[in-house]
C-alpha cells in the first residue's frame, strides 16, 4: 500500500479516489473497462479502485435488519483473487491513459478489528490505496446498517439510539474509534464520516442532527486526522441523493478540514459508469472557496 509520502505526491485536483467496481453486489454491474474510459474523458490523472472488502465470516452471525443490505454488504472472499487478477490487468493495460490505484474500502467494526487487522496484513503489500468506512454500528439485536433506506435506519439505528442526534454521537463515536485504531498497514484515508445524515431530508427541517457534543466529536476527529498526517474522503454522492442533498463531510466541516491543513480527496463514491464524476465540478471549486 502506498505511504503518506506517495500519496501526497498525487495531484490531488485530478485523482477520483472513491470508486467501486462490477464486483460490486449492490453496483449496477457495468464493465470496469467502462468506468476507466470516463473517468479518463472527465480529465481525470489518477484514479482509485476501492471496492467493499468482503465482511468477516461472523459478521453475518450478528447482523440484522434488510437482507439487501445485509448480503450486498460486500464482495465475497472467494471473489478476492479474480477482483485482485483483473484489476491489475486493467492497471496494465491503461498505465500510459491514466494512473490506476487498486484498493479497497475496508468497514471499520469494533468487534472484527483482529479479523480486519489480519485482512490487512494479507492483501496490504497487494494494493495500492484503501478507504477506512463506517456503515454499521451495533444496536441490542445486532449489528445494523445506516445507509440502507429511510425506512430501514428509522426502525432499526434511529429506534435503537433514539433521535438523529444519538445517532450522530454513535456514528461519530465509531469514527473516532476507527482513527485511532492502530494496526499494520492501515487506511490512510477515511470515508464519508457523516454518512448518519444520509436520510436528513427525511425528516422535519426543524431536526436537530448537530449540538455541542456532536461539534466536538467531529472537531476530535479531524484534529486527530490532521495530527497522523492522514486523508479523508470528500464524498460528493449525496449531492445527488434527495434524502441527502449535501456532501460528507458537509461543506462546513470540510472547511474546517482545510483550515488544519487535511488533504481532501475526491469521492464520486460510484457504483456506475454515469457516477463516476458526479460532483466533481463543484469539489473542484471547493478547494478555492470554501
């Protein structure tokens, strides 16, 4: 896996550096081929695949909620040689295009970090790049998913922590977990760390999602990004998405990322060939205006 000191020597104005793939279970299936011609044609110089690593066999012992959500999770283990075999085909044959990045977007669970931890140690030396993600968090019936759908976060990580804002100082809980976790051959680089406000539109505009407890979570987190001299995903898929219809980070705290000096990386989060440059004028002009 590429260090600090590669990854920042990436122009960081042209690198897309959240993407999935056809192994993807809940992707649309389209050729990888397909996603590297437009990424290519929308100018991009650097791009990284980071499809979902296959959960721990356990964690489907201690999960519940949507069965979607649930088996589409991730790719299966028994997929990871040929994802790993034709990416790295894909690297081959474009390098003189575009600069391909093989990775993955590992899920941070507290309870599988030796399992996560052993993950890493065997494919790290194999990848380029990799995202640390939070999706599921643990409610008294097992794990839960968050970014399921409205109806599924409402009856199952909403009941279980009680408002938006128990669930945004849960989610944010776990972040800060994920950042200080230390283990070999780590992620560098954190994804969409308020994907909790996925389904804020759904909900009355008086809500409260932010209170003086959440401000510090999110100020920990990133002071502590800023001080491992880490990355963090400028995921721009909820720009697009009615429930959402914002960034994560929002732009507020992705200002406050830039004023400790975080590298931002672009995050289309695609799981389409018509995705993969959603967003990216408007993080293009992020990066001067915010």
């Amino acid at each position: 896996m590429l260090g600090t000191e590669d990854l920042n020597l990436i122009d960081r104005r042209n690198w897309s550096g959240h993407n999935h793939s056809e192994f993807c279970p809940h992707g649309s299936g389209e050729a990888e081929e397909e996603y590297i011609e437009k990424a290519i044609d929308n100018g991009f110089k650097t791009y990284s695949i980071t499809e979902h690593f296959p959960m721990p066999p356990k964690f489907y012992d201690r999960v519940t909620g949507a069965q979607h959500a649930i088996y589409t999770a991730a790719m299966s283990l028994k997929d990871l040689p040929n994802y790993l075999k034709k990416m790295k085909e894909i690297k081959i044959k474009y390098a003189d295009r575009i600069q391909i990045l093989i990775g993955f977007e590992f899920d941070f669970i507290e309870s599988f970090e030796d399992w996560t931890a052993e993950q890493l140690k065997l494919y790290g030396q194999q990848i380029d790049d990799a995202i640390l993600s939070v999706h599921f968090l643990p409610t008294r019936f097992g794990l839960r998913a968050v970014d399921e759908s409205p109806l599924d976060f409402k009856s199952g990580i909403l009941k279980e922590y009680g408002s938006p804002l128990g669930v945004a100082k849960a989610y944010l809980k776990t972040v800060k977990k994920a950042v200080e976790w230390e283990t070999e051959y780590k992620p560098l680089r954190y994804g969409h760390i308020m994907l909790y406000r996925k389904w804020r539109n759904t909900f009355p505009a008086q809500t409260l999602w932010e209170d003086i407890e959440v401000e510090n979570l999110l100020k920990n987190i990133i002071k502590e990004i800023s001080q491992k001299s880490e990355f963090l995903d400028c995921n721009m898929a909820g720009l697009f998405r009615p429930t959402q219809t914002e960034p994560t980070p929002t732009f507020k705290w992705l200002q406050k990322a830039q004023q400790l000096n975080i590298p931002l990386v672009f995050g289309s989060d695609a799981h389409k060939v018509a995705a993969v440059d959603q967003g990216y004028n408007t993080y293009l002009e992020s990066q001067y205006f915010l």
